[in-house]
C-alpha cells in the first residue's frame, strides 16, 4: 500500500469571528480563529489516513496549483468554503494578473483518476444567500448532484433523520443501525450517472458518482456543529462513514 492510498487533503473548515461586546455606554470587540474538522480529521486518522488540512485563509498561499502537486492526494475534500477562495485569489483580485483556475484544476485532477468530496455548510454547494457559488463552477460539472442558483440551506432545527436507499454501497456499508439525526443540510438535485446512497426527505444527503476515471461524493450536510451535532459526531458510526466515503471516492 503506498502513501498515496489513504492520503486526503482538507480545504476549508476554518474562520475568523470578530464580535461587538456591548456593555451598557461602552462597548468593545474581540477577535477568534476557530477549526471546525477536529472530529472528522480524529475519525479518518484512526482508520490510518494522513490528513492534510488547508484553512480557508491560507488557500491564497498553500493550495498546490499544478497538476502533479494535487495528484499526492487520493482525496481531496472542500468543506464550508466558497468558490470565491479559489477564483479570486491575490494575483488575479488584486493584482490584476492571469493564474490557474483551481476549481478547474480540481475537476481535471477527478476526471483524471483522483477522488473529490464535497462536504454541506453555509459556504458550500450554493451556501447561505447563494455565496458559495458552486453552480456556476467546473466543479458542478463533476459532482453527482445539481447545484441550484440561490440560496440552499435547509434548516431543520428538530432534527431531520437519514434515509439509507443502498446499505450495501461501500460508503455506508460498515455501517448498521439507525443514524442520529441530523439539523440541516443543503438542498441538492441528484443527477446522472450519480446514486442516491442516502437522503434526508425527499433530498439527497449522500450522493456518489463516477465522473472519467474519477470519483465524487456529495454529502449535503456538514461534517461538525451546528448541522452535525454532537449525538452525530460521536456516533460509533461516524468513523465507518467517512472512511467508507474516502475510501470509495479514492477507489480503493
């Protein structure tokens, strides 16, 4: 088994709060840097994946921009970041200069053999007010699902239970017993060649599909608080899920 195997590259899952205190005349503000991929990352380490994570601020910096860089990876995985990151990057924003396109190259690293996932959030797929912007991207033309023009979150704040349509896919195949509940998700469109392994109502939550001699998957909720509570986080099947969902994406 080489290193390549089970080698997976995060990009996203990370962001500044700046908050206005206010205390009666005065106020005041703080500044936070927050990680939201602790548990996914604990979860795929334990099944002997390397994790490579890449916060959103530092896509600008440390994002590989060719071809044989993004190939070290048999999974690259963009959670909660928005296509913005990727399109608008110092050279080309503010310098005015032509650079790689790396939504581009993405799509050509999972048309060529690697492995993408998309994971659910306010900033992807489509996101809060339709900012992540997916839609309008090389990558939709690489997942297993329609991405819609506005703004997709679905908000489900009693709790939302998964569906399971094939319990024998090798995504959730590890897998038995009922799902905990879930708080939201982003609201997709499954389209060809992908399969629904899993929804949440009548929307797809799980979707894969091959796309060249690559692999993509769609899961339309998150990966951590707030979508994924802690009763998800700490499910026995949390693990199994995504290292089923890395694995199939990585052909292995």
């Amino acid at each position: 088994m080489s290193a390549r195997e089970h080698s997976l590259l995060l990009i996203g899952e990370s962001w500044f709060s700046h908050t206005i205190h206010t205390k009666g005349f005065d106020s005041f503000t703080t500044s936070t840097y927050e990680e939201g991929c602790a548990d996914f990352v604990a979860a795929l380490e334990s099944r002997g994946w390397t994790v490579d994570h890449i916060p959103s601020h530092l896509v600008d910096t440390q994002m590989p921009s060719t071809a044989e860089a993004l190939s070290r990876y048999a999974v690259v995985a963009l959670s909660d970041v928005g296509s913005n990151t990727f399109l608008l990057r110092r050279p080309t924003f503010i310098g005015g200069q032509v650079a790689p396109d790396l939504l581009e190259l993405i799509a050509a690293y999972t048309t060529g053999g690697g492995g993408l996932v998309m994971v659910g959030g306010y900033m992807s797929f489509s996101g809060i007010d339709g900012k992540a912007g997916y839609g309008q991207t090389r990558l939709q033309e690489v997942l297993p699902v329609t991405i819609s023009a506005g703004d997709d979150r679905v908000e489900r704040p009693a709790g939302v239970a998964p569906t399971i349509h094939l319990p024998g896919h090798p995504t959730v195949a590890a897998i038995t017993g009922p799902w905990p509940s879930l708080l939201g998700y982003n609201r997709l469109t499954a389209r060809p060649p992908g399969q629904v392994v899993a929804s949440c109502g009548n929307d797809p939550l799980l979707a894969v599909g091959t796309f060249g001699r690559g692999r993509s998957v769609a899961f339309a909720s998150d990966l951590g608080p707030h979508w994924a509570p802690e009763k998800f986080t700490s499910w026995e099947g949390y693990p199994a899920l995504w290292h089923g969902i890395a694995s199939w994406a990585a052909g292995l």
